[in-house]
C-alpha cells in the first residue's frame, strides 16, 4: 500500500516539474521592435522626444547641476544654460579649474556636435590657465563649425592671441590681416571685437618689428612691453549674446541637425553674396599721405598687382614697383571688402604678410623686398598706423590707455624721447592705472636716464614700486633703481635695492640680473668673501651664456683676491686666465664688466691687457663718476710703469673735475708724480693750490710733508724746517 502511494506521488511531482518548464519557456519568435522617430517625420518627430534623462551625459550634467544646488526640475538645456554662466562666473572670479570642469562636462554632453561658444569659452580657460596648446585647439575647433559672426571673430582672435603669446607673429599678422581687409564680411557690430583685431594686429606687427633686436627689459635704455591682455568682461558678454538655447539632441537626431546647419549655412552664405559689387573710392583726404587717404571697398578676389595699381590710381597716387618684389606678388590675391581704411593700413595688410613694405616720395608709392636693415622699422611704422586707426575707430574703448603706453614704446624705441613722454603722459590721463602705470612710471624713468637726468628717473621707479601690484614690476624697477645708483657711485644704496630686487623677483632672469649686481657691487667694495658666497648661493641661476661667463669670472676673481696662501692663488690664477680667454675685445660688457676683467689681468699681472681693458670700458663709459673712475685707474695704471707723463694727463683732467674730492685726490697724484720726476717747481706750485683749498688734517700733513721734501732738495732748509713743523712758509723764502 505504501508503495502505491509513493508511485502516485512521485508521478504527479515529475508531471508538474514538466509543465512547469513547459510553460516558462522563452518564445522562439523575436520581440516586435519599438517604433524608431524619423528624423524626416516631420512634426512627429518634434513630438517624439528621446528619453535623454536616461543617457550617460544626461545623468551627468544632472549630478553636476545637484552639486551645484541647481533646480532639479529645470530642463536639460536650462541645465547646461545654467552650468555655462557658472562657468562663466568662475572665470571671471579667477577659479580657471573650476570653470574647465563645467565646461569640459557640457562638452561631453555635445560630444558630436559641440557648440562653438562652448569651444570658445574652452579656448579662453586653457588660455588663462597657459595651456596654449590645448587653447589653440579649442579655438580652431570653434571657428572650423557654422557660427555667428561674432563668435568667428571671437574665436579667430584667440587663436591669434595664442600665436602671439606662442611667438608666431607673423601667423598672427596674415590671420589678422584679413579680418581687418575684410571687415564688412566680418560685420560683427562690436567695437569691442574691432578693437580686438586692430589691438592684436598692433601687438603681432611691434613682435616682428623687435625679433632679433637686443632689447633686454633689464637694461635702463630698453623699453618694457606688456603683452596683450584678455579682455574678459566684454569677451564673455559676447558670448552670452550669442549662445542660443539649443536641445539636447539624441544620437539619432544629431546628424540629422549637423545636416541641417550644413545646409542651412550656404543658403545664408549664398544670399549674403547674391550681389556682387566692386567699389573702389576716397571718402576722405587730408594730404597726399597714404595714412591720411581714407577708402572705402567692395572689392571681388583680384590679382595684387592689378589691385595695387587700381588703389595708387583711386588715392591718385603712383606706384613703383622693386623689380625684386615681382616673384612676391606673382600668384597671389586678395579681395577688399572694408568701410574705412586708411591707404597706409590696405598696403601693411596686403605687402606685410608676403615680406614686402612701402614707402612713400611725394606722390609716388614704392613697393620693395624687406631687407634686413629696413625690415624691423616698416614694422615698427606699420604699428604705429594701426594704433592710430585703433584710437579714431573706438575712441571710448577702455583700451584706449594701452594703445597711447604701446605708442610711447614705439616711439622710445626709435629713440623719440619728446613724443615718447607725450604718448605716456597721454595714457596716464585716459586713465592708465596699476601695472600699466607702473610700467609706463618703467619707460618714464628710462627717458630721463638717457637724457641724464639721473636723479628724476630714480625718482620715477620709486612711483613704479608705489603703483605696481605685480612683483616682477616692481622687482625689475628695484633693479633699475639699484644700476642708476651704481652709475652714480651710491654702491651702499644700490647694494640695498639689488637686494630688494632679489627678494621680489619671482622669474629666474631678472633674479640672475639682480645677483650679478650685487657681486659687481660687492667687488667694488673690495668685499670679495661676499660676492663669492652670492654668486655660489645662486650659481643654479647661471645655465648659460654671457651670464654664466660674467658669474664665473666674478667668482673666480673674487677667490683670487680673497685667497692668502701662495698655493691656493696659483691655483685660481689658472682658473681665472682661463675664464678670461672668453672675453674678446668684441663682447658685449657693460662698462663695469669690462672694468673688472682690467682688475682681473691687473691681479694676475698682465699690465698690458690690464691697460686696454680700462681703456675699452673708459671708451664706453657715458656717466661722470665712471669716466672719473676709469680714468683714476688708468692713470694709476700709468704710474704703476712708471709712465708719469700719461698719468700726468690723466690727472690734470681729473684736476678740472666739478667734484672737488676728485680733484682734490687728483692734485695729491700730480704732486706725488712731480715729486718722483724730481720737478721740484712745479710740485711746490701743486701743493700751494693744495692748501688754498678745503683739506682734511690728513691731507694737509701729507702735502706740507711732500712740500717741505720739494724745499729741501731745491736747497731751502728753513722753508723747510717750518714745512716739516706745520707751517706754511712765506713765498719770498724760496728767493
């Protein structure tokens, strides 16, 4: 009986563990597939809006929106809105990083169609932040994609900016060139972005003006630039203005939307070329200049020969052409499409980009290859007109102060120094403040110094350090302060802003400068311990060049005259001839490096080269405490061979000095150089005039004890007798 019913059991669990997996099992048949919106449906495709929230990016910008406290409810596109004014706001406030998150996150919601104003804002954090390479790419990005205008021009201005801060002046010439040539294209109704191409074209034409000019910013007669700077504010106003709200797009519909701009893009292109125009005329002449002539143009691609004939023809002028420039203009064109350019600014746009320049003779325009000699001033010109063509374009833009400090650079470096200290004065009162004013107070202060009015500069670098809120500015003024004081002679005062200069810089170059100083200060002082231990202290500072080689021979004259043991003289004489064999008669020293390289041979007693050494550095020499210095030494020098005529000329030019102790301490020289010519009259006349003058009681002593030697061996006992007591003797007693 148990058997059965275990048998009935077991048959009706095996028969429901069958049904079981009869009825679970999946169905061979595929799903119906869901219905897919037609991106050519028309309005029910507008209607069928994809579940973006469930997408990686969605879910992203949403956690980025919750960490920011954003409304959770808001759209995805008020989302990214509200994302891009945060950023927007970071980059104002200075948080770079912070707005690169924002905006790198949008960007990954816009992965394959980004929004151009997004890749601009990109190109301007990575600028900001110094990563060029990556600002560059952004905003070729940006301008490569269908966009307005005003985000074309903004784009195209940042890449010429970062090509300038890159030192490609001349890529950021031919870009900028064409905006400016073809400015109605480029209609924007921005001064501000106006202003930005003729700022940044100004910038680029004074760079390939000075390339490969010895203009160091540590030296009193250079000139301090600032490079150009970002005009944030109005930047992200523009951008703003032109960011459109755009929908979150699905992958499926985002092609659908790229192929719509691409062929929306050419229709607009096309209608805004319907009608095409050529128009050539003169709106305004002041003269026959070419910077006087105003054009207006509407210009299809021409030829440049044929076009530059037509412009001479128009401005009623003539054009020359150098048979040289020719190959120059075979093959290339250009098309003219402006409101109002001056003559002069057409001819910098079409000729500079190709390495040709103008000039102009009376009514004849002469059009040459760029030779090295004429090369950087047709640059330098060439911004000077575009500068001006800045200040009557958009004369309220408040980067009016900079154009006037650039001008006034322009202008010192052609050694203008009246027109100079009119552009600064200029831009102080459009209200240049802060760093501008403090390196405007920098250029001041080399105007007075190359005028000789040392004392005035110094006190204009002292203003500069008052006024500047950057360090290195104030650091540079430091330095500039402590090398007048030292053409001057106030070594202890120029030791001290050395010193300040050092503890400010924060760029090793002026900090190399600045150390240099000191130990030049510090062996003129004959504190040799001291300028060893400084140069050693620094000596990472000193990788190369003419710095390394002025630091070693510092360093190892230095040990030379501090040593004491025969041994360790010998040793660094060696070290110190071969540091010396760099410094050729043609190297370029400033007046007190070539003084201490006559030390140095003095010290290891090359008198000859000694004597060519101070006579080179007192050729150079332009200050009159150097000149008296120099010349001190030299006639020492003299002495030291004996050769007293020499240094008896030597003297006696110093004896005409209007500083009374150096003639003074020349007249003692003349009398102790009478006195071993045994020219008895003469030294007797000398230490007169000695003691009509001011004397120390030291000084008088020594010239009464050299006159009563003078007396005694002319055969004057008694004269002097009362010379070796004290006393003056009468004039009649030598008779």
């Amino acid at each position: 009986m148990f058997r059965v019913e275990f048998w009935i059991v077991s048959t009706l669990f095996c028969c429901g563990v069958i049904a079981g997996l009869v009825l679970s099992w999946p169905d061979s048949k595929p799903p119906v597939p869901a219905v897919e919106a037609d991106p050519a449906a028309g309005d029910h495709a507008e209607h069928a809006e994809p579940p973006v929230d469930q997408t990686n990016a969605a879910r992203l910008l949403r956690s980025l929106a919750f960490e920011l406290g954003l409304d959770e409810e808001l759209s995805l596109e008020e989302t990214e809105g509200k994302l891009l004014r945060s950023a927007d706001q970071s980059l104002l406030l200075g948080n770079y990083g912070g707005a690169l998150k924002l905006i790198r996150t949008v960007l990954q919601v816009e992965q394959s169609h980004p929004d151009p104003v997004v890749l601009c804002r990109l190109g301007l954090a990575e600028e900001l932040r110094g990563n060029y390479p990556l600002a560059e790419k952004a905003y070729l990005q940006a301008i490569k994609r269908p966009t307005s205008r005003p985000i074309e021009i903004l784009g195209l201005t940042g890449l010429a900016r970062v090509w300038l801060l890159n030192d490609k002046p001349a890529e950021a010439i031919e870009l900028l060139s064409d905006i400016l040539l073809q400015s109605r294209r480029f209609k924007t109704d921005s001064e501000f972005l106006e202003g930005e191409v003729l700022t940044l074209l100004a910038t680029a034409q004074r760079q390939q003006g000075i390339r490969g000019q010895q203009l160091s910013p540590f030296s009193p007669d250079g000139v301090d630039f600032a490079p150009p700077e970002i005009e944030l504010e109005p930047a992200i106003e523009v951008l703003q203005a032109n960011s459109v709200p755009r929908p979150m797009l699905a992958s499926g519909q985002e092609h659908a939307a790229a192929a719509h701009d691409s062929h929306q893009e050419p229709e607009a292109h096309q209608a805004e070329q319907a009608a095409p125009t050529s128009t050539l005329r003169v709106i305004s002449r002041e003269s026959d200049q070419a910077s006087s002539i105003l054009l207006l143009a509407d210009l299809e691609v021409l030829p440049l020969t044929p076009l530059l004939e037509q412009l001479a023809t128009t401005s009623g002028l003539k054009l020359e052409l150098d048979p040289a420039a020719i190959p120059f203009l075979q093959g290339r064109s250009k098309a003219l499409q402006f409101a109002q350019l001056s003559l002069g600014l057409v001819l910098d746009g079409l000729l500079g980009p190709i390495h040709l320049g103008w000039s102009q003779d009376g009514d004849v325009i002469r059009v040459s290859v760029l030779e090295e000699s004429t090369e950087s001033p047709n640059w330098i010109h060439a911004a000077g007109r575009t500068w001006q063509h800045f200040l009557q374009l958009v004369p309220r833009d408040r980067r009016q102060a900079y154009a006037h400090y650039e001008q006034g650079n322009l202008q010192l470096l052609e050694r203008n120094y009246d027109e100079a200290a009119t552009r600064y004065q200029a831009a102080l009162q459009v209200g240049a403040r802060d760093d501008m004013a403090a390196r405007i107070h920098l250029n001041q202060a080399r105007i007075n110094a190359a005028l000789g009015r040392t004392d005035e500069a110094i006190a204009l670098l002292f203003r500069a350090i008052d006024t500047a809120t950057n360090k290195h500015v104030a650091a540079l003024a430091y330095f500039l302060i402590s090398q007048l004081q030292a053409q001057q002679g106030q070594l202890e005062a120029s030791l001290n802003a050395a010193s300040r200069a050092i503890s400010l810089s924060q760029e090793e170059p002026l900090t190399a400068q600045a150390v240099l100083q000191q130990t030049r200060i510090y062996l003129l002082q004959n504190k040799p311990f001291a300028a060893n231990q400084a140069v050693y202290q620094r000596r990472e500072l000193f990788a190369g060049g003419t710095e390394r080689e002025v630091a070693a021979l510092i360093s190892s004259l230095s040990r030379l005259l501090g040593s004491e043991l025969p041994e360790a003289r010998r040793n660094e004489s060696y070290r110190l001839v071969s540091v010396l064999q760099d410094f050729t008669p043609n190297k370029p020293l400033s007046t007190i490096d070539r003084y201490l390289v006559g030390r140095a041979w003095q010290a290891l007693g090359f008198d000859a080269l000694a004597l060519s050494s101070l006579e080179a550095a007192l050729a150079q020499a332009t200050d009159t405490y150097w000149r008296d210095r120099l010349l001190f030494e030299l006639a020492i020098e003299h002495q030291r061979h004996n050769d007293y005529q020499q240094a008896i000329k030597c003297y006696e030019h110093l004896a005409r000095a209007d500083n009374l102790e150096t003639a003074t301490a020349a007249k003692l020289q003349i009398l102790e150089a009478r006195l071993d010519l045994r020219q008895f009259p003469e030294a007797i006349i000398v230490a007169r005039e000695l003691l009509a003058a001011k004397l120390s009681p030291e000084q008088q002593k020594s010239v009464l004890t050299s006159l009563g030697l003078a007396y005694r061996q002319m055969g004057e006992p008694y004269a002097a007798a009362l010379c070796f007591a004290g006393m003056l003797p009468q004039e009649n007693l030598q008779k």
